[in-house]
C-alpha cells in the first residue's frame, strides 16, 4: 500500500473541455494576460477559469454556450450518416427535419416510404407550418417531423439528402441597425437559462465574474434572430446600450463559435468592445 496522500493536487488534472480551450485562449489573446484552467474536477460548483491580472485580483470566469441542444443533438445524428439511396425512388429528395420533434432516428429510417409515397402520388413538395398544420401531406410530414420536403430532380434509384432544418426562414424576424439587441437579451437568459454559471461565480467570490457565453450559428441557439444573424454580419455593430446583467456578474463576452469572427465584451469600466477570433485554429466541438 502506496503511502502517498490523495490530495486535489495529486490527482489527475481535468482537460478543459475544447469550448473552455476555445474561451481561454480568445480571453488571453484579447485581453493580453494568462488565464489559467481552475475546475480541475476535484470539487463540484467550480467555475472554469481564472484571469490573472498583474496588479489586481484575479477574475472568475465561467463558460458557457447559448445553444438549442435539440438542434446540435439532431446534427450530430445527421451529419454522419451518408444520403439515402432508395431503390424504388425515381427522383432525388432534399429533406429539413425539425429538431424540435424527438426521436431523429426513426423519423430518418421513416424517409424513404414518405418519399416514396409523395413521388406515386405525384406531390413535389410540402411544407409544414408548426402553427398550421393542413392536409394531409402536411400531417403526415409534422408527425415525421418533416419542416421541408421537395422533388429536386430525377434519378434511378432516388436519393433522399436529410438536413436540420436551421434556414434563415425558421428563424427570421426583425433586423436591427447597432448590436443592442445582443445588450438585451444576455443578461435575461443568463439569469433565466443559466442559473449554474451565476451560481459558480457567485461562489468564486471574485471581485470580477465574467460570463463567456459562445454563440453557434442561426438555427442551432434559442437566442432571438435579431440577436443571433449579427453575428453573421460583415462588421459586427456593438451595442450601444449596457447590459442589464445579474449582479453575480460584472463583465460578460458574447463570442461566435467560428474562426475568425467578432464578437463582443462588457466590461463596466470601458463599455462594449469588439472580440476577434482566431483565424485557423480549430473551432470547439
């Protein structure tokens, strides 16, 4: 028997996860400084990283991401599987399943009998409304959780091309001139959607509690349109309202998941700045 203490010290280190690399590497680069790795996994509640100032105390900082986890759970299912080949097709299919209906497996094992029927029947396309659902064809699609389906040219045998269904038309809305919908909206779902980040700075007991909330693109995060396409922007308007944030935190960085991109950064002191991500790098998984 090894005489050796089991102290958090002595056992082995938690990896950061690649979004908290991704977070970490982002913040040291825009802000000049080294930011450490501090959940090691040797307590539960612990927040992710720490900012280390040279003249000051260090900042807390938790990672997070705004993202519809129906949406990335449906991708993952879909993305490696290669297109349908169906014998009994006469024509090639493109298919939008909605992420928002469960059991992605047995809606794309269904496909081919839909699409066979929709070719005999000679119906070339259906869309589905989720808030009025009509006809026939649109039922049957809906309780698939078909959001698009339609005839794409002929083929023998046919082939069905399945996608999530994140086009800028499930998700448009109001379109806005400066970045202050970003303002309004990250303080609300931090304080209504991540309880867990507030908590863990909170505890931290840090003078600075920054949030680092990641944000995937339209159609895979719950954020509003108006917030989510100006990350899609050529230039990236700051907001030019402050945000409204919980009082566990005191700074907040909003930062897409792609390589080079802009974000952007609350920091009481300065207002909003722009964040850019690094060109080349490996995005988070």
């Amino acid at each position: 028997m090894s005489g050796r203490l089991d102290t958090p010290a002595s056992r082995p280190r938690k990896p950061l996860r690649p979004d908290e690399e991704w977070a970490r590497g982002v913040i040291s680069r825009t802000l000049s400084l080294a930011v450490d790795q501090h959940d090691d996994g040797s307590r539960d509640g612990m927040h992710d990283l720490w900012i280390r100032y040279t003249h000051a105390p260090s900042a807390a900082v938790e990672v997070t991401a705004a993202a519809d986890e129906d949406s990335i759970k449906l991708q993952k299912l879909v993305t490696p599987r290669a297109p349908l080949i169906v014998d009994v097709l006469k024509s090639n299919w493109l298919v939008y399943l909605d992420p928002a209906v469960d059991g992605g497996k047995w809606r794309i094992n269904a496909l081919p009998r839909f699409a066979s029927e929709l070719e005999r029947a000679g119906q070339r396309r259906v869309d589905v409304e989720a808030d009025d659902v009509d006809g026939p064809w649109e039922t049957r699609a809906h309780e698939l959780g078909i959001a698009h389906a339609s005839q794409i040219g002929n083929a023998s045998p046919g082939t069905i091309y399945v996608m999530v269904d994140t086009r800028p038309g499930r998700s448009a809305g109001y379109v806005g001139d400066t970045g202050d919908p970003i303002a309004a909206w990250v303080g609300p779902f931090l304080r209504s959607e991540r309880p867990d980040v507030l908590a863990k700075l909170a505890d931290s007991q840090a003078r600075e509690r920054h949030a680092f909330v990641l944000m995937p693109g339209i159609g895979f995060t719950p954020a509003p349109f108006a917030v989510s396409e100006l990350f899609f922007r050529a230039s990236l308007p700051l907001p030019l309202t402050p945000p409204q944030l919980p009082e566990e935190l005191t700074h907040v960085w909003v930062v897409p998941m792609r390589d080079g991109s802009a974000g952007c950064y609350w920091d009481p002191a300065l207002g909003w700045s722009l964040v850019r991500t690094p060109s080349g790098s490996r995005e988070p998984s």
